[in-house]
C-alpha cells in the first residue's frame, strides 16, 4: 500500500500536533500538582524534626547539641504560642471595628449582602481548619 506525499505529510503533521498537545496538558498538570504539594501545611512536629535533620547534617551537630537545639525549638515555640494567645484578642477587635464601619458605609441591600458574604467567610475558614485570610474586606 503506498501512500501519497499528502497522506504522508497529513499524518505526519498529526503525530506533531497530538504530541504538542498532549505536552501542553502534560505541563499544566505538572505545574498544578507542583502548586498544589508545595502549599500543603506541615505540622509543627514535622517542621522541627526536618529542621533539626538539616541542622544536624549541614551543621555536623553533636547528638547533645541537638538536644539542645530541640529544647530551644519547643521552648521558641512556646513563647511565639503565648504571645498570640495574647494578640488574637486585638487582632479580633480591629477586625470587628473595620466590619462594623464597612456596615456603616453600606444601604441596607448591601449589608444583607455583606453579611452572607462574612458568614460564607467563616464557614470556609471553619473547613480549613481556622486557617485562612485574616481580617479584611
């Protein structure tokens, strides 16, 4: 069977287009799977112990100074708990104080509105497990 040079060059040109094709999706898969893994959060135990790993091998820590590099980690962590145990409340307040004047500044339809969109805001960051955008509009 023998093919004429426009058949030839027709397929020819498929295969081309198919493979830049499947390399464009093959590339916007990549790249949305790369975003996705690099945003996941690590817990706070995982963070310190991949630390600690890198200190101790590009450090050439001591097994005693890793001790101590983990004791002044939790003891760190501690401190930065405690200091926004005590500014949440003040985060909280600015927060109420900049919704209560964005209400003023809106009509009556536009508080409705407003306020579904703040209760839609809360139930996201309820499933995000109280993570998510700080005060704001």
């Amino acid at each position: 069977m023998k093919f004429s040079r426009a058949s030839i060059l027709f397929y020819f040109a498929l295969v081309f287009v198919c493979g830049g094709v499947l390399g464009v999706f093959g590339q916007r898969l990549y790249s949305a799977s790369t975003v996705l893994s690099s945003s996941t959060r690590h817990s706070p135990e995982e963070f310190r112990k991949k630390a600690l790993t890198e200190y101790q091998s590009r450090l050439k820590l001591t097994d005693d100074q890793v001790a101590k590099m983990g004791a002044l980690m939790d003891e760190t962590r501690a401190r930065v708990g405690d200091i926004r145990k005590q500014m949440h409340p003040l985060y909280e307040k600015v927060h109420q104080e900049q919704t209560e004047k964005v209400r003023e500044i809106l009509n009556p339809t536009q508080r409705e509105e407003y306020d579904r969109m703040l209760k839609e805001r809360e139930e996201r960051q309820k499933q995000n497990g109280g993570r998510g955008p700080g005060p704001g509009i």
